[in-house]
C-alpha cells in the first residue's frame, strides 16, 4: 500500500468516505481523500508534518484568503519548505510568471486561493491540501481534483476544523 495512505490513515481518528450523489457530477478517478480534524491552532503543525512525512512531487494548499496565502507562504519559507503562492492580489503578470515556474517544477510547494482551484493542469501535482475548507461542494471536488491528473494517482487532504466544514463534505 500506498506510504502517503498509510500515513493518512494513521493521521484520520475518524476517516469518512465521500460519496458524489449525482454521477452525471465530475468522477475523481485515482483520488483518494481523507480529511482530518483538528482546531485552527493545530493545522500549521500538522501541516509541517504532513509535508515531512509524505513523499510528493508537488503540493497544492488550497487556503480561503489573500492574507491568508501570504501569511502560509512566510511560514513554509521560514519552515524550510520553499514555496511561492499565487493569489487575486497579484498583478496578472505575476501570477502567470509564478504558474509558469510551478509548472516547469522550479518549486514543489504552492500556496494559493480558490483563484486556481479550477482550470490549471500540472501533471506532477500529486497531493492537495485544502488548508481552509472551501464554501462549496463544488468547490471542494475542483479543487482535490488538482491532484492525480493525466491518469496519474492523486491524494487530497481537507483540514476540517468547524462544524461549517463538515457541513460541506457531507454535502
């Protein structure tokens, strides 16, 4: 099995699956997703860890704010975890300039908005976090299905932190 699942395993007190109710809805094939419980004050720790422990060629962290993603970013750098982040409060130019390095693998971490939760493929990209738990349903099932593209497999993880989180994965 899996290294990244095992450990996603072990991480998850209480794993759930997650069942998409409509098939004409998008079918995240060689995705597995797990989500993990913790309070706000815990998930830059675990994110620390979970970035040591799994094997990844990219990671995408989805986050719910500008601020936020700048913020997340920082803390990576000064954590030893070299990234860049991709948010609305970039110029266009920027922001292009930073996909286009990500993609070419200049840098294995991005930090971002839901600004790229839809419509980039980057075929190493093999773990989401979603750091923050987006608004949607839909949402959610855009942005996990940044990993595990082009045939490839893919895992996503969703810190769940508040009642309003699990409200959108059961839905």
């Amino acid at each position: 099995m899996d290294s990244n699942i095992i450990y996603c395993q072990i991480c998850s007190f209480q794993p759930m699956e997650i069942y998409v109710d409509d098939e004409a809805k998008l079918t995240l094939h060689g995705l597995v997703q797990h989500y993990i419980k913790l309070k706000e004050e815990e998930k830059n720790r675990k994110l620390n860890d979970l970035l040591d422990a799994l094997d990844f060629n990219q990671v995408v962290i989805f986050v719910k704010s500008v601020s936020r993603a700048a913020e997340l970013d920082r803390l990576l750098i000064e954590c030893n975890f070299p990234s860049i982040c991709i948010h609305s409060g970039m110029s266009q130019e920027e922001r292009l300039k930073r996909y286009r390095g990500f993609k070419e693998g200049h840098t294995r971490i991005l930090v971002a908005t839901d600004l790229v939760g839809r419509g980039i493929d980057i075929e190493r990209v093999n773990i989401v976090i979603n750091y923050d738990m987006p608004d949607s349903a839909d949402t959610y099932l855009h942005m996990v299905g940044r990993a595990g593209r082009f045939g490839t497999k893919g895992l996503a993880i969703t810190f769940v932190s508040c009642s309003t989180d699990v409200d959108v994965l059961n839905n």
